[in-house]
C-alpha cells in the first residue's frame, strides 16, 4: 500500500464511526496523487458515497503543493471549511495550514467604515443616537460595532442579516478597491488580510467564481498556486462563462455617480448626465430581454451605449483632476476605469463573444460572454497549473469543452459505492404520451398519482418548469392523503427539513432542487420527472453555441446538459448504502427516441423497468405497509 491510500486508510477509520476507505476513493486519491506528481490534469466521476473530498485532499495536501479548491456551491464551501479540512488537520498526522478566500464584496471595508462613521483616524460610535436612526442607519452602526471585535469582517460571521443598502454602506467591490498600497486603510484591510492568510496557506478554499474573476485579471486575484481542484466540476463551464463575461446596467453609472459625489464637486451636471445615460441605456436594453443582441446591436441600444462611454469618458477626466492622494477619488478613479474598460470591451464586441439582455423588467442588464470558453481556458489555465476537476456527474465531453489537449488530461470513472443495481429501480412511464403533444398534463397527473400511492408518499416530484409543478399540486394535493409540499410553501431549507421530517410527505420542486437536495432514509423513496430536462431554445448563450456546433448541436449542446441534468435529479434517491428507491421517468422519449441511451449511461446503474406493476412490487418491498401508514389509514 503506498503512502496516499494508508494515510486515507489512517484519516478514514477516524471518522465518526470508523470506517475503511472504499476502493473507489482510494482509487481517486491515488489517481489525483499521479496526476499532482505528474503536473497532468484528472478528470475524475466520483459517485455518489465516494467520499471525494477526502479523496483529493489528502494527496493534495500530502504532495506539498500549493493547492486551491474552487467549489460551486456554499454549502460545499461550508463544509470544507468547517468539517472536512479542520478533520484533516487534526488526524492526518502532517501539518498544514488551510484558508478560506472570497470576494472583496464578503469583507467589510475599513476604509469606508472610517468615512461612514465620520472620518477620523478612529471608529468613534459612542456618541450615536440610535434612536434618532432610521432602520438603516440602525443596522450601519450595528456593523460597525461589530467590525471594531471582528476579526475578520467577513459577512459570514454577522449574527444578523443586513439588508443590501446597508452592507453596501461599508463595503466594497473589487471595481472600486484601489488596492492596499493606495488605500489609508490598507495595513489593517480584512480583505488584504484574509489574502494574506491565503498566500501563507497551503490549501486555498474558494469558490469558482472567484476562480474565474482570478483568470479575467491576468492572475491577479489569488496566490500564486501549483495545483487547482474544482470540485462540482459540472458547473464549471458556464461560471467560467460568466466570469469571463461582464454585466452592465443602470446600477453600475448609479454607483460610479455615488463614488463620484464627494470628488467631482464643481460640476454637478456632469454626474446627473451620466445617470441620464444610465437611464438611457436602460431603457434601450428593454425591448430585447431575454433575446440575443444582433451585431451592431441596433441603432437605439448602439446610441445609448455610445452616449454611455461618452459621458463616462468625461466624468473619468473629471474625477483625474485635483490632486494628492484622495481614498475617494482613488475608488471613483477605479470604478471609473473598470467601467470605462468595459464599455470600450463592449463597443469593440470580439466574435467569440455573444451578447444578450436579461434581469426583470424595471431592471434590465447587458451581459456578454465567451461563447465557448475552451480557447479562454487553455490560454489562462491549463498551461499554468495541475487540475483535477471531480463531480459526482461528469458533463459527457466535459475536458473537450473546457478546452483542455486529450494528451494532457486522463479521464477515470471510480462509480459509487452504493448497491444501485440492488436498492434502486429505474423506471420509465413509456405509455404516456409525448410530453409536448395534448393530454399529456392529464395522463402525467393519473401516472404520478398511481406512483406516490405506491410509495405512499414519501416523494420528491421534480419538474422541469414552476408552471408544470404548480398543476400537479393543484390536481393532487386534493386527492392524496399525504401532505404535499411545493417551492414556493417555504425557504429551500426549512422545506427540505419539512419534507425530511414528515416522512410520509410529498415535495413537488422545479430546477433549484434537482442538486443540493441529501435525504437519505424513508423520507425520499420515490423520484419522479417529468420530463427530459433539456435546455430552453431561446437561452442566448446556448443559442451562439448551438450556432457554432451547426448540425451537432444537439449532440453537443443539449444533449449533455440534458444527460448530466438528469442524472443530478436521479442522484437524489440514493444517499447512503442502505437507501432504497424508484427513480420515475414521466417522459417517453427515454424509452423510444435514439437518443435515449445517451441519457440512461449517464444515469447511476439500476435496474430498468417500463412496468408500473414492477414499482409497485418494489416499493412494497422497500417498506412493508405496516411500517408507514397514510395519516387516517
Ligand atoms: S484596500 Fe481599502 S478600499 Fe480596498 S477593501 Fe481594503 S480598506 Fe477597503
């Protein structure tokens, strides 16, 4: 046994519980070990039970490179912070140091506390009237306060919730940080330190999205690194798309005049016209939400954006005069620049980018990204560093999409430990009709009706839209004896805590619960979709890459978003080895179109069934009638 696989074997049987690591996570650990060793990238499938963060980190840790772990979602962030790293540094038996980094918008700014508390070298908060505060003006000084003990002005750790306008009264972004060299605060700065505490550590947490604000700045962001894991490596593709993209809006020449106000102080003019633009700019983006913008974007939106830069440009000369180091002027100089660069970046409109609109209607945003990011990641990424990206779902031709040389990356797959072909049923309701034909609302209503009986409840009901979920509430909530939760009942946690504690109810559930959602036991022992979740026609980005793939794209576009989508809701049935279940698919095209078998290899690997006879025996099976009654039964 070499050194990787007996230190995960050390750090395993410390877990609560003891335990021997499986032969999937060893597998992985060895193979990430290779791939750091190597300087090679590993794409590594690690299902459901892998124990994957423990399989990376450890030879991360043990190689003795600088590693930093991009994750996708918080509360995987969450978890390596706060149980997976402190575990290992307290059993691994070498030691390490580790940090969690985020963007400068998580950290109070000192040097705007200092000016919002009214200047001064000192926080001076004793005198404060709080009864004569408004709301805001009560929770402002509330963070200061708490900023004076804080030892890290970290968002995270307030024990209240402040509301955006207040935070945003002792904050800042990284569009209008000058940096700690020319900021008086910049010795005693949170987010410098916090940095600070990233570049003396070896492992680095953060989450992808800063990862890729890190790669659009030249490298700029994070420490220097060796080694870089993206965990949720599903996501990474269209986060990187965004971060490599840009935003503009109204907001953003709102804030460029707030930053302005106390510097450009002769020619107020100037800056209502430059909220004019904004307005302006707003209104023109109206007609086109949630359409793609042509080349030359119109006449209209083209003059808003050119009258934008315009008297951008002029507030920008207007902020460079005067003289000495101001902090102000320093941040409206840089909020300044940053959007001046993007406008220019939008005027100049390179081919590879695709630009749209989107946001609500009183708000409308421009966006522009990449349309494929693969020639973006190999120039800034893949030359630079070792990467292992892992997902429980791997997107089929993931590292061809992320622009990654088939020599310079190994692909494994160490599946789950859980018995899926044992405890899990796979069944697809091949009788209904076409999900995008009539009668078919009503034919899906009788089939999830007979499917939540024979589960007497206990279901987790996925839908592809909040139109789809919201009919199958109102026409079986009245006819199930079991309670019938939906999205929009309560909070994502506080209904998933709802549904996991009534154990015979039913959550009917769109998009945001097709990943996140843990349930092992009784509670979830039945999944239902219903239908094959493709991606929507009209979403811009997919639209310029469909445009490129030309006939391939529904190969190539749709049909891995779809594959790796679907395999997410799936992977909702079985969390630990003895969860037992009925995965439901309410679309026939899973059972007859050619297609098919590109999504059911994606799939965990369960028995299959087309025979609602064969749930039923196996529902029956997983819990015997007499262990979970219907209330009334
Ligand atoms: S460097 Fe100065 S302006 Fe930037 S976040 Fe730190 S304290 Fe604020």
């Amino acid at each position: 046994m070499n050194e990787v696989a007996r230190t995960l074997q050390h750090v395993t049987a410390q877990l609560p519980g003891g335990g021997e690591a499986r032969d999937g996570q060893v597998a992985m650990a060895e193979a990430v070990a290779k791939a750091i060793t190597e300087r090679r990238h590993l794409v590594v499938a690690a299902g459901t039970g892998t124990g994957k963060s423990l399989a990376y980190l450890v030879p991360a840790v043990l190689s003795g490179s600088k590693v930093v772990i991009a994750t996708a979602t918080k509360a995987l962030q969450d978890q390596l912070a706060t149980k997976d790293l402190p575990f290992l540094a307290e059993h691994l038996g070498a030691a390490f140091e580790f940090s969690v980094m985020k963007g400068r918008s998580n950290y109070l700014c000192r040097q705007r506390a200092l000016e919002v508390a009214g200047g001064g070298e000192q926080l001076s908060l004793d005198a404060v009237d709080e009864a004569a505060l408004g709301q805001l003006g009560r929770q402002v000084t509330r963070l200061l306060r708490w900023a004076v003990d804080s030892d890290t002005g970290d968002r995270s750790e307030l024990d209240f919730e402040p509301s955006p306008q207040a935070w945003s009264q002792v904050s800042v972004n990284a569009m209008e940080c000058p940096g700690a060299t020319r900021c008086p605060s910049g010795d005693v700065c949170f987010a410098e330190r916090a940095r600070a505490r990233a570049e003396q550590a070896d492992v680095v947490v953060v989450n992808t999205h800063l990862y890729g604000t890190h790669l659009a700045s030249g490298g700029h962001v994070l420490p220097d690194h060796d080694v870089v894991i993206f965990d949720e490596a599903h996501e990474l593709e269209d986060v990187a798309a965004a971060s490599l993209g840009l935003e503009l809006g109204a907001a953003r020449f709102r804030a460029l005049a707030r930053n302005a106000r106390d510097v450009v102080t002769d020619d107020p003019a100037l800056l209502a016209d430059l909220e004019s633009a904004g307005d302006r700019l707003e209104s023109a983006l109206g007609p086109w939400r949630g359409k793609r913008l042509p080349a030359g974007f119109g006449e209209e939106l083209a003059d808003a954006l050119a009258l934008a830069a315009e008297r951008t440009a002029r507030v920008t000369a207007a902020i460079r005069q005067g003289d000495g180091e101001d902090p102000k002027r320093n941040r409206a100089m840089q909020a300044a620049g940053h959007l001046g660069g993007d406008l220019a970046f939008v005027a100049a409109m390179p081919s590879e980018f695709v630009a749209w609109v989107e946001g609500p209607p009183h708000a409308p945003v421009f966006r522009m990204a990449p349309v494929e990011v693969g020639a973006l990641l190999a120039d800034k990424l893949w030359g630079e560093v070792s990467a292992i990206l892992t997902s429980a779902t791997i997107p089929p031709l993931l590292p061809a999409r992320l622009g990654m040389l088939p020599e310079s990356v190994d692909e494994i797959d160490v599946g789950s430990p859980f018995p899926y072909e044992e405890n899990g049923l796979l069944y697809c309701a091949a009788h209904l009709p076409d999900p995008r034909g009539a009668g078919y609302e009503a034919a899906l209503h009788a089939e999830l009706e007979a499917l939540i009986r024979a589960a007497r409840g206990r279901t987790l009901a996925l839908f592809t839209s909040w139109k789809a979920m919201q009919a199958a509430a109102e026409a079986l909530d009245p006819k199930l004896p079991w309670r019938v939760l939906t999205q929009s009942d309560l909070p994502k946690p506080a209904l998933i805590k709802a549904f996991t504690d009534d154990e015979s109810s039913c959550l009917f559930a769109t998009m945001g619960f097709w990943q996140g959602v843990d349930v092992p036991g009784e509670s979830l022992s039945l999944v239902t979709i219903d239908k094959i979740p493709f991606p929507r026609p009209d979403e811009p980005l997919l639209q310029a890459r469909r445009d490129r793939a030309g006939p391939a794209a529904f190969r190539l576009i749709d049909l891995p978003r779809a594959a790796t989508l679907l395999a997410q809701g799936t992977g909702r049935l079985i969390r630990s080895g003895t969860d037992r279940g009925v995965v439901a698919i309410l679309d026939a095209r899973l059972a007859k179109a050619n297609y098919r078998w590109d999504l059911v290899r994606a799939l965990p690997p369960m028995k299959r069934t087309r025979h609602i006879a064969d749930v039923e025996a196996f529902l029956a099976v997983a819990a015997p009638v007499s262990a979970v009654q219907a209330p009334g039964a």
